[in-house]
C-alpha cells in the first residue's frame, strides 16, 4: 500500500504536512496508484489498479507480447532527511513504482518505475538480527541518484534496454 504518512487531526493543534493538505495519506496513496495506471496505458501499456489489500502490488500492467507485470507503488511527499521509500522483501512484485510528491503544491511530481532487481540491488537493509530485517528502504532525497534512469519509465524498460 501507499501513503505511508500519518495524519495529526486539526483538533490536536500541531502542523504537519500531512495536516495541511486537502486530502488523506490514503486517497494520495489511491490518485498515485491510478496515476501509475494511467500513464503506462497511454504509453501503450495496458494497466490498471488493484483492488484495496490486494496482496504484493497495487496495479498490473500487460506489455505486449510479454506476461503481466506487477507493480507496488509507494507515494510520498518529498522532502529532505529522514523520510523513506520501503517495501518488505517478501513482497511479491515485478517493478517499485516510486512516486514523489513536491511538498508544499504537490502538483509536481517525479515518477520512478524501477525493475525489483535494482530496487533490491540499491535498498538499505537492517541487521539480519533485527525486527525490521525484512524491510528495503531508500530515503526520498537519495531516489533520483539512484534511480534517475527510471525516472519516467512508463514503457518498462529495464537499464538493459529490454522488459523485465
């Protein structure tokens, strides 16, 4: 699932972010799902959103001439610091969809597609001894060194050049 945020009600005085804007962590988590739906079907990839819970990934795409893909698309307003991106290695997919959200408009936005072999590849991992060593993560502010070659990837071509 996206939108990993946590909403502070306006009753409790704080500001957040997430406080201040016009819609919930779970209705962005939807619009980038959709979001990610949309522009890989009018790149000619047919996709579209799973239904909620579904397990392992958010929407499925059919290249032509190659089986269904599976995306998870993670969603977050992008700032600097200790904010990350993370999956859960069991997590049963064939791309990360990574989207950036600006943080005070949100209009722009930056859109990563990133085969699971280079997300795994470049992840941060915990101690194999801790609570969180299945968890994969990237902080929001490293996304684009990392993945600056997927970056608008809505044809799912790996660095390769070919489908994953």
């Amino acid at each position: 699932m996206t939108g990993q945020e946590t909403e502070v009600g306006k009753e409790s005085g704080r500001s957040t972010p997430a406080s201040s804007r016009r819609f919930t962590s779970k209705q962005m988590g939807d619009a980038c799902e959709m979001l990610v739906a949309a522009e890989l079907t009018l790149a000619g990839i047919p996709a579209l959103k799973v239904p909620d819970n579904w397990p392992h990934y958010d929407v499925i795409a059919r290249p032509v001439g190659a089986p269904a893909q599976r995306i998870s698309v993670k969603s977050r307003t992008w700032k600097r610091g200790a904010a990350f991106v993370d999956y859960n290695e069991t997590d049963d997919f064939d791309w990360l969809a990574i989207v950036l959200l600006s943080g005070e408009d949100s209009l722009n936005r930056m859109i990563y597609l990133v085969p699971r072999s280079e997300a795994d590849r470049n992840a941060r991992r915990d101690k194999p001894t801790s609570k969180t060593a299945k968890l994969r993560y990237f902080r929001i502010d490293e996304v684009d060194t990392l993945f600056a070659g997927y970056r608008d990837n809505f044809d799912l071509q790996t660095g390769s050049g070919g489908a994953d």
